[in-house]
C-alpha cells in the first residue's frame, strides 16, 4: 500500500506543470501555425526535433545525475552536492560544444536541408544561431531541474517550468507578432526565457543543498559515471529509432508541410508530457524502495503508474480527437495533402505505446541495471529504424504514422513480458490482468464512445469546450477507477481528508 502525503504532492505538482505546459503546447502551437505561417511552424519542428536529440549531447549525465542524486540523498545531501558540481562541469562543456556545431553548421542547413521555404535563407540561418543558444542554456538549466525532480521538490521544479512554457510559446508568439520580426522574433525570445528559467533552478538548487560537499568513493562516482555513460548508449539507439522519420520528412517534404506535420506531432507529444509528471515523480521512490528491498510498495507504485499512463493516454487522445475537430481550425486545414488532426491522434496513439514502454524502463532504470535494455532498444532499432525509413521514404505521414503506432505497440506485446520476467518476478500477469488490461479497456471504451457521440454535438467553442472536456475527464476517470492499486490509494486520500 502506498501512503506517501509527498508522492500525491508530486504527483499533483506535476500534473498542474503538465497542465499548464501542455495547454501552453496545444493552444500556442495553432496560433503559432496561423501567425507566422507553416513554413515558420516547420522551423519550429527543426527547434523540437533538436531538443528531442538534446540527451545525445549531454553524454546520459542529466539522467545519471537524477537517479545518482535520488540514491544519495538520504545518506547526505553534501554528497548530493558533490553530484551536481562534478556533472555540472562536463555539462557545460557539453553545451558550448553543441552551439558551436549546430552554429556552424547553420549555413548549410539552410541553404540545402531547409532551402525549399518561403523564408529567406538568412533569416533560416539566424533562426538556427537562435535554437543553438537556447537549447545550449537549457542543456545546463536541465541539470538541475533533474535533480531538484530527484530529490522530490517536484513543487517548486513545475512552477518554475510552468512561467518558462507560457513565456516561451505565447510571450514568444506575442513578441514576434507585436514586433513584426515573425519567426526571428519568436526565437529570439526562446534565449533570455531559457537564462531566466536556469537562473530560477538554480537559486531553487541553492536553498536546498546548503551543506557543504562532501567526498564519494571513488568508486562510487565510478558506477555512476558507467550508468551515465549507458543511458547515453541507451539514448543515442533510442532516438535513432524514434526520431529518424522526423529527420527524413524534414529533407523530403516542402517546409510547409512539413510544418503541418510538425504540428500533428506537436499535438501528440502532449500524451508523453501527461505521461511524464507521472514517470518524474515515481522514479526517485521507485529507486528508494529498490534500495530498501521494499517489493510490495514497489509493486503497489508500479501499478499506479500503470493506471495514470494509461488513462492520462487515455484522456489526451481522446482530447485530440474531439478538440482537435472543434476547437482548433488549424489542424482541419490540410497543407500539401497532409492532415495535421490525422497525423495529431495517429502519433497519440502510438505515444501510448511509447509510454508504456518507458514505464517499464523505469523498473530497470531505480535497479541502474541497463543492459537488459540495451538488447531490447536494440532490437527495437533493428526493426523500426528500417520500417521507418521505408514509411517515410517518399513524404507519406499517414504511413509513417502508423508504423510508428504499431510497431511500437508491437514491443508492448512483446518485450515487456520479457522485461517483467527478470524485473518483476512472477508479476507480469497479474500486472497485465489486475493493472493494465482493465485500465486501458474502460479508457478506450468510454474514449471510443466519447469520440463518436462528441459527433453529435452542436457546432461552436461552447459545445466543443464542453465535449472535449466531458470526454477526456470520462476516459480518465474510467481508466483510473478500474485500477484496483488506484483505488486503493484513492479511499486511502478519502480517508486522510475525511471525504465521506
């Protein structure tokens, strides 16, 4: 049984992060479409794509670090501090290498990977300087958000993240429209909120980890730099397998399109933003509990996650599906024969598979046990990096979409058991038949029946608002309820606040 006041706090906390950043995402994304044009949202599936690949520069130091600090910080938190000053140096080191290439590089890309756009090939080039800046920031910034998640001050952590998300996309928007400096303008902006953002973790870090630093054996800095090192391995396969459709559409299709399609993906990626204020705040106990042998709450906190992925998953398709159709002109209009509301609910759903599969990573990852997974991404990679490839071979999103969805749904059937046999001994069953299966059947039930009578509705924001909201909430609470480790930690709040 789980009764953890602070991991419902985090929980909570991050949730009202995701919310507020994900509602940032999918409001700004149609308005930065529209604005600016699809050529100037195509660039900013360029800025996406380069911080989706952002793990591959750090070298697995910013995940290292955050399993590192949750493993250290009940002996001593000058130990924790420690931690950060030895990965913050090689960080830095890291970012200042990643702005120089990406820098220069700019020219090139310009001219021949993004030539084909109705933006000048100077402007592209300036865009580019811009996103190498703000990443490089965020690369540093993301250090010590890590380990502020790490050490469960998930409170302070989502706030400052929140105020980052609305600057960067609607003060962002906001600016470049008032300024008539468009797509420059709106980069532009993307450099002081990242120092801003940075500055705030920072001084959140300092009035934390006000002891002095205290040494770590040796080898014990040794292990954990073997695990950084692996979750760079780990990364790199990683998004070699999931990204790479991204980068080819990039070369094969105008920037126009590939706008269109960069906002369908954008719309999707919320299902993993919902997803992750989940994972974030289950790691570090997970990872604790691990380390005090703790099996029957590891359990019981496994099967919660699995409940709130699914019906956060849940809950955000089925978002896309009906606000998607109401509420957001943009992705009905398609641009070179290509959907964005097709390619939004296709990639959602296969996010849903994706973090499914991310959860049981986590099982691996609080053990810091990781070459089990290196076979499995492997393995992944040897069948969807060719499968992708061939999908997107000749600008076909709706193909690539679902490639994407079910070869990834394919692993769920497929590794996770295995990943359960040696990670949850004799677990997976009662797992797939307690915790999953009903989840996910109430969800997509009461989602698939959401969808269709959302059709019903009449036209207007009003009734779109309502309809997307009522659907959402539905499959949520659906897919939540029939969680029996969900309840139980549901009566468990009821009691502690006296609900009748």
């Amino acid at each position: 049984m789980i009764s953890a006041a602070r991991l419902r706090d985090n929980v909570a906390a991050n949730v009202a992060g995701m919310a507020i950043a994900a509602v940032a995402a999918v409001l700004s994304a149609p308005l930065i479409y529209r604005w600016l044009g699809p050529d100037a949202y195509g660039l900013v599936g360029v800025y996406v794509l380069l911080q989706t690949l952002m793990p591959l520069f750090d070298a697995g130091i910013t995940a290292g670090l955050a399993r590192a600090v949750a493993w250290h910080r009940e002996r001593s938190l000058g130990e924790v501090r420690t931690l950060v000053q030895t990965a913050q140096r090689p960080v830095v080191v890291l970012a200042t290498a990643f702005f120089a290439i990406t820098c220069a590089c700019a020219g090139f890309a310009a001219s021949h990977w993004l030539g084909h756009a109705a933006i000048p090939v100077a402007s592209v080039r300036i865009t580019l300087w811009l996103m190498a800046g703000a990443l490089a920031v965020r690369m540093v910034a993301g250090l010590w958000r890590a380990t502020l998640m790490a050490l469960e001050l998930q409170v302070r952590a989502n706030a400052i993240q929140a105020f980052a998300a609305v600057a960067r996309t609607f003060g962002a928007l906001v600016f470049a429209a008032a300024t008539g400096t468009g797509v420059v303008g709106f980069f532009a902006i993307q450099v002081p909120v990242s120092l801003v953002e940075g500055v705030f973790y920072r001084r959140a870090l300092s009035s934390v980890l006000s002891a002095s630093a205290s040494p770590i054996p040796q080898n014990e800095l040794a292990a954990h730099m073997r695990f950084a090192l692996g979750i760079a391995g780990l990364s790199a396969a990683w998004l070699a397998t999931s990204q790479i459709e991204k980068a080819l559409l990039a070369d094969r299709l105008s920037l126009s399109g590939y706008g269109a399609y960069s906002l369908g993906v954008h719309v999707a990626s919320v299902t993993l933003l919902a997803v992750g204020t989940v994972h974030g705040a289950v790691l570090p106990r997970m990872t604790r509990q691990v380390a005090a042998g703790e099996q029957g709450p590891l359990r019981d906190l496994y099967g919660v996650a699995t409940a709130l992925t699914v019906a956060m998953s849940c809950g955000v398709v089925v978002a896309i599906a009906i606000g998607g159709r109401t509420l957001v002109p943009s992705l009905r209009v398609a641009v070179d024969g290509i959907d964005p509301l097709q390619v939004a609910w296709l990639y959602g759903f296969g996010n849903m598979a994706v973090a499914l599969l991310a959860l049981a990573y986590q099982l691996q990852n609080a053990r810091g046990v990781l070459r089990f997974h290196a076979w499995g991404t492997a393995l992944q990679a040897l069948v969807q990096v060719p499968l992708m490839a061939w999908a997107s071979a000749r600008g076909d999103v709706v193909r690539t979409a679902w490639a994407f969805a079910l070869v990834n749904w394919l692993f769920v059937v497929g590794w996770i058991p295995i990943a359960h046999e040696r990670f949850l001994p004799n677990g997976h069953m009662p797992w797939l038949l307690k915790q999953l299966l009903p989840s996910l059947i109430a969800g997509a039930i009461v989602g698939w029946g959401s969808v269709h009578l959302a059709h019903a509705i009449p036209d207007g924001p009003t009734w779109g608002l309502f309809a997307t909201a009522l659907g959402a909430g539905a499959s949520f609470l659906a897919a939540v309820t029939a969680n029996p480790s969900a309840r139980a930690v549901i009566r468990e709040w009821k009691d502690a606040h006296a609900i009748g």
